[in-house]
C-alpha cells in the first residue's frame, strides 16, 4: 500500500478577480520509505501541496489518501490527531521551543502524546546519538551553530517514529556544507526509521540525495523523474 496518494487534487484562494488556483489537478503516489523532492519557482504551489500532504490544510477537491485511508471526511481534531502521531514537520528557522534545552525539544513530542518520562528518556537518547548531538543535550538553541539547531530539528520530527516527514526548504538557512550534512542525515535516518520523506526545495544539490523529483509549474504537476 502507498503512503500517499493524491488524486487530482484542487485548491485555490480568494474569490472574484482575486481568486489564485494554488494546485489544479495535481496527482501523485509516494511509496514507503521514499525519499522525494517538489521542486518548483515560487509561486508554483510547493508550499500549498505540503500543507495539504501534512494535513495542515484541506483540498477543495480530490481525494488524498494516507496509507489507503481518505483525509478527505476527516474533521478538525482527526486531522489534528493523525498530525500528531504519524506526521513529522522540518522548518527552515527550525522553530525550537528557546526556553527548552535539545532534549527537551526532541522529547516535547512524545510529551504530548502523554507518554511517560521513563519510556521518553532511552529514545531521545537514541535520537541524540544518531544525530551527533548528545554532547549538546543540555544545551539552549540561542547556543547552537544553525546546523546544530537544523539536527534538533530533525530529531524532534523522527523522535515519534512518524510515518511521513514533510520538510520545507530544510537546507536554505545553511550553508554548502551543514545543508549537504543535514540532508545526509535526513537520508540516513529515512533508510533506518522507513518513513517517507516529501521535501520542497529551490536547491539542486538537495535532488542528488532523492529518490524521485516532482516538478510543479503553475500549480501543475509538470514532471516526476527518478
């Protein structure tokens, strides 16, 4: 069974002569494990399909499916629950909790599915060690290198064992060298942990560590190349 499966998929914004059609009739599958790109200019619906495949916003028409399940007649808090236990998000400014340290980042997930410290502390452990960072644990992101707090990040989406990552430019607030690190990381912990990954990204050297590429242009599927 595919992870995702969309299904020309409609979405737009506004009304009258202000109406966008952000995505128009977009239609793609994402097995298991994959590692897979959206590229596309700005303006081409990346950012829009992404929050659709992340359940952070709904289609007007079509049907997208998760593990052979429709999203489409789920309501807010179903949405909201799936989100939060088999989703994962990578943001581009990271948006670590400051007051909290690098564990407490990477375990807050789990903390909000109401799991216990004593189950919590050997898998954020775990985390830290694959992601280079146990020796930083206790510190606070405002003293962590942009790579660091790009690991943190990336640890915080996996530490639920998500079944779908979803990040959004994950590599343009680094530099050539922590951005290529942090997405041969992200693939590492793809081929480990089995989640599908669904990346929008301007970046070509981003492309080399796919496994697929989706082109959009003007809220189409314009290309899917291997």
């Amino acid at each position: 069974m595919p992870r995702l499966e969309l299904h020309a998929i409609r979405k737009a914004y506004g009304a009258g002569d202000a109406r966008v059609e952000a995505l128009r009739e977009v239609s793609f599958v994402i097995d298991d494990a994959e590692f897979v790109a959206i590229q596309g200019p700005s303006g081409s619906g990346k950012s829009s399909l992404l929050s659709i495949c992340g359940l952070l916003d709904v289609a007007d028409s079509g049907d997208y499916r998760f593990e052979g399940r429709s999203m489409s007649g789920l309501n807010d808090a179903e949405r909201c629950l799936l989100r939060r236990e088999q989703i994962g998000f990578i943001f581009q400014r990271h948006q670590l909790i400051p007051a909290m340290t690098v564990y407490e980042n990477i375990a807050y997930p789990l903390q909000l599915q109401g799991e216990s410290r004593r189950s919590i502390k050997p898998r954020v452990t775990t985390m830290l060690e694959q992601v280079g960072l146990a020796h930083r644990q206790a510190h606070l992101p405002h003293q962590l290198s942009g790579g660091e707090r790009q690991r943190v990040g990336i640890a915080r989406a996996l530490i639920k064992a998500p079944r779908l990552v979803i990040a959004d430019e994950p590599s343009a607030s680094l530099d050539h060298t922590h951005a290529h690190a942090c997405l041969q990381l992200m693939r590492e912990l793809n081929q480990q942990h089995g989640a599908s990954f669904l990346i929008a990204s301007h970046d070509r050297f981003v492309m080399d560590h796919c496994d697929r590429v989706l082109q959009l242009a003007d809220g189409r599927l314009a290309g899917d190349a291997a």
